[in-house]
C-alpha cells in the first residue's frame, strides 16, 4: 500500500499548523503532558503527512488511526506520554520497537540525538523509511526485523520504547539498556488489559514502575506474543 498525503500545513480548508496547536492545547495540557521538549516536538511534526491521505483531516483528532496490515498509528496523547516517560534531553541513543508510520521516531528524533527503529512489517517498514528521509529526519535509522530481540549492533541505548503490547518484558531489552537507561513498554494478557511500565537499569536490577492503563497492538515475535496465539487472544 502507498499513500501520498497532502506535504503542505495548509490543504483546501484545513490549516494543519492549527490542529496540531489545538492537539496540543486541548489534548495534552491537563492531562500531564509538562516536558516543554516533547510539547515543542508534538508542534513540530507535521502527523498528517504520517496517514493515508484521506485520514489527514483526522490526523490531529485525540484517537489512533489505521495505516494498513492491520496496524494503527498511536494516539498523539499516547506518543507524548511515552515520550515524556523516558525523559531525554536530546544526546540520547534511542531504541523504539514497532516503526509503524515513523510518526513516532520523528517526535523522538527531536528529542534525542539518535533513533533507531524497528518494524517486522518489511512494507510499512520501507514506506516509513522513505517518509522519514523525504522529511528530513536524517538522525533515524529505520530496520525491519523481529524487535522482540532488540538491536543488538547499535546497543547500548539509553532509552527503549516499545509501541506494541508485550506479554513479558523481552530478556534482550534488559541486556541492551546502558545503566540509568529507561525501558517503557505497554504489557498485558490482552489488548484491553495492558499496563504501561518504566523500567530503570541501576546495576544489574531494573525497577519498575507502573504508568497506569493502556491498549496496544500485539508484540509479535521471538519474545512476544506468537502470531495465532495474538490473533486469538487479541481480535
Ligand atoms: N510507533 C508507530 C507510529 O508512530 O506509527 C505505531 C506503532 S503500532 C501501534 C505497533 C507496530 O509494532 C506495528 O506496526 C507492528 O507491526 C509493530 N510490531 C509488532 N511486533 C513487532 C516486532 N516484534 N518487531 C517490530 N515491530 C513490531
């Protein structure tokens, strides 16, 4: 699937740069979105140009939306608070799992200095890929492979978010952490029944904190969730 959506802030009688400062108002102020960095980068990027086209005009509204293969572009208020739970400053290396659109790794890519992603959908993958470069963000590397087992020749990552629900925090995520690094990740049994965790690496321990309620997608692989059993769980 290819889309190409509108690449200006302004289409017929949409101002796209309007929206995005009433998401920002309306949607994250109240709802303790505070991190002016990650307030700044939910203005920036421009998250119409991140669905099919003629999802743009919803692109700004307070709710996921389909992008293909059975997958969804998160939330903004979702983006934002995961964003804002892994506290970066903006010389980070960051790890997301689950690339998606891309929509999230350019909101991390002002964030942090470095971004590498990963998607198994080798399509949305390549359509990600070619969004991001035509955009401009050049500091995201985006890869196609089994996140489950993270990314081993970039590690260590002083930051690693997973978009996807997990059955169990994957082995691989604790072994690629640097020390003081944040591991934010949304687990549950069910779609309807996911808890957002940070986890911190101090030493050899991670401790975890409970982020309150969330639903995802399923993390499908080697230390995810099996495809069938997903699918039977989750639809
Ligand atoms: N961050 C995305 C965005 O900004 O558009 C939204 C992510 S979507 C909610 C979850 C994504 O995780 C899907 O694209 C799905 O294919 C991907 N995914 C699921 N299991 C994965 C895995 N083991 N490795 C990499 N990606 C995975």
């Amino acid at each position: 699937m290819t889309y190409d959506p509108p690449t200006s802030d302004t289409s017929g009688f949409f101002r796209f740069d309007e929206l995005r400062e009433v998401m920002v108002r309306q949607q994250f102020a109240g709802r303790g979105i505070v991190d002016a960095r990650v307030l700044a980068a939910m203005r920036e990027v421009p998250r119409h140009e991140f669905v099919p086209q003629h999802l743009a005009i919803y692109a700004y509204d307070d709710k996921p939306l389909p992008i293909g293969f059975g997958q969804t572009i998160s939330q903004p208020y979702t983006v934002a608070f995961m964003c804002q739970a892994m506290s970066l400053h903006g010389g980070e290396k960051v790890l997301e799992i689950g690339t998606g659109s891309g929509y999230a790794a350019a909101v991390l890519s002002h964030l942090a200095e470095r971004v590498y992603t990963i998607e198994r959908i080798a399509e949305l993958a390549a359509e990600a890929a070619e969004r991001l470069r035509r955009l401009g963000y050049a500091n995201v590397e985006v890869r196609t492979a089994d996140g489950t087992l993270g990314l081993a020749d970039a590690a260590p990552f002083d930051a690693i978010v997973v978009t996807a629900g997990a059955q169990t925090l994957p082995p691989a995520y604790q072994e690629q952490l640097a020390e003081g690094g944040r591991i934010v990740i949304p687990i549950g049994p069910t779609r309807h029944s996911q808890t957002m965790w940070r986890y911190t690496r101090v030493g050899d321990d991670l401790l975890g904190e409970d982020l309150g309620p969330f639903a995802f997608v399923p993390l499908i692989g080697e230390q995810g969730w099996n495809k069938d059993e997903a699918e039977r769980e989750w639809c």
